[in-house]
C-alpha cells in the first residue's frame, strides 16, 4: 500500500464500523486525532441515520458537554435532529412519509450548509 491508499482504505474501515451507538465517541476520537475526513465520515453517517439516533442513542451525545473544542459538531448534531424533529411533526400532521420527508430535508439543509 501507498500511504495515501492506506488512509482511504482506513477511511473505509472507519464508515463500515460505524453505528448508531457509537458515532458520537467515534467522532469524538477522529477529532483528537485530527483526521478531517473522518469526522466527515461519522457527520454523514450521523445525518444519514438521525431518526434511529435520535430514538435509540440521544444520551450518547452527553459526551460532547466537555468538550467545548467540539462545538462545531455539536452544532450541526442539534440542528440535524431539530431538523427530523420538525419534518416527522409536520408529515405526522399532513399523513405524509417521515423517512422521505426527513430525507428531503436533510437534502435542502446540506445544500444550504454546504
């Protein structure tokens, strides 16, 4: 392997070990170790699966209160939960489908975050 086939290789390994249960502490860990596209990685896995994250695995976010240096992340997490908060309320409300509404407003919200 070359160096830099060794790193998407180990970014791969990263995204297929992720989890529900483990994308706060992973992320948490890609920060210390300063590897941008790992938090990358974990971001979009975290965004991708919101609604298990968020019925399953809020109190893993707990870990982000002492870290103050992870502000940046913390943000995005608030924000992408609020975000599938507000589109399951509303197509609750309407009759609509959660998943494909949730999925529509993560697309508008990336394009507006970049």
């Amino acid at each position: 392997f070359q160096a830099s086939e060794l790193y998407v290789h180990c970014v791969v390994q990263f995204r297929e070990g992720l989890a529900v249960g483990n994308v706060v502490a992973r992320l948490v860990q890609a920060h210390d170790c300063g590897l941008a596209e790992i938090e990358e990685a974990a971001m979009e896995y975290f965004k991708a699966n919101v609604l298990a994250f968020q019925e399953q695995c809020t109190s893993t976010l707990d870990v982000l209160e002492q870290r103050p240096d992870l502000l940046r992340f913390t943000l995005q997490m608030t924000k992408t939960l609020l975000q599938a908060a507000v589109v399951a309320a509303t197509h609750t409300a309407y009759g609509g489908g959660i998943a494909a509404g949730v999925a529509q407003e993560q697309a508008r919200a990336a394009a507006v975050l970049g």
